[in-house]
C-alpha cells in the first residue's frame, strides 16, 4: 500500500467516523422519546382544558386529561434537559483505538 491509498484511507475513516458520531447524535433515544412525550402532552392537555363537564363528572370530578398532559409535557421537557446537560458522547476514533492498543 503506498503513501497516497494510505492517505485516502485515514481520510474516508474519518469522514466515516464524523458521519457516526452526527448519526448518534441526531438518534438519540433521549430525544425521540422527549419529543413524541411534548407532542402529546400538548394534545392531552388541549384536550383536558377542553373537557366537558360531563366528561370531568365521567373520572370523579378529576380532570384527567390535564393532569396527565401536564405530566407527559413535564417528562418531555426532561428527557430534553437530559439531553441537553449530557449530550451523547461520540464513539471513540480510529485514533482513540491505536492509542489504547498501541498501534501505530
């Protein structure tokens, strides 16, 4: 393998390695999850501001559906601090590696 194949090479791992790490990144759990609990949190606490009285008499005078849309939007907004404090940590480079093993 000559000088320039070993060049191309170092540099599709490391494109290859920034791909991943923005991949892993973008596909956090954390963030899926936080924004799928904000998103119906929103709708359920629309539809517990919006309830009847009927529907209210319906769960024991407890409006239900706002008391859980509130808390579904709480655990969103959570999971997104989370995110947010503790971004996910990139996994580790071809440089990272060699350094552990002792390559070169």
């Amino acid at each position: 393998m000559n000088q320039h194949d070993e060049y191309d090479y170092q540099h599709e791992v490391e494109e290859l390695e920034t791909k991943s790490a923005t991949a892993a990144r973008l596909f956090d759990v954390r963030r899926i999850i936080g924004g799928l609990f904000v998103v119906y949190g929103i709708l359920v606490t629309i539809a517990g501001i919006t309830a009847s009285d009927a529907d209210i008499a319906k769960a024991e005078n407890i409006n239900i559906n706002l008391w859980t849309g509130l808390a579904m939007l709480l655990l969103g907004l959570l999971f997104l601090l989370w995110l947010w404090l503790r971004p996910a940590v990139p996994p580790p480079g071809a440089e990272q590696i060699r350094e552990e093993f002792g390559r070169k």
